[in-house]
C-alpha cells in the first residue's frame, strides 16, 4: 500500500512540473508553483 502511495506521488509530481513548465511563459516558474512543486518532493522523499 505503501509503494502504491510513493507511486502515486511521484507521477503527481511529475505531472504538476511538466504542467507548470509547458504552461506560457515557458520554462519560467513564480514562487507559488515553486513552493508547491518544492512542498510535493518532500512529501515524497519523507515517504
């Protein structure tokens, strides 16, 4: 259950930087979506 969570978590992350990165203007991140993306990696390394 646990491995299904950390999967799970690490394909949301992944979806939310392609999303924040091909999103205009490209490849520039503000602080909110680098916060988030920041806040999710963690989530998923404490996993």
């Amino acid at each position: 259950m646990m491995a299904l969570v950390l999967l799970l978590s690490t394909v949301e992350l992944g979806w939310i930087i392609v999303k924040d990165i091909i999103s205009p203007p490209i490849f520039l991140l503000d602080i909110n979506e680098l916060l988030e993306i920041f806040g999710l990696f963690l989530l998923v390394v404490m996993n």
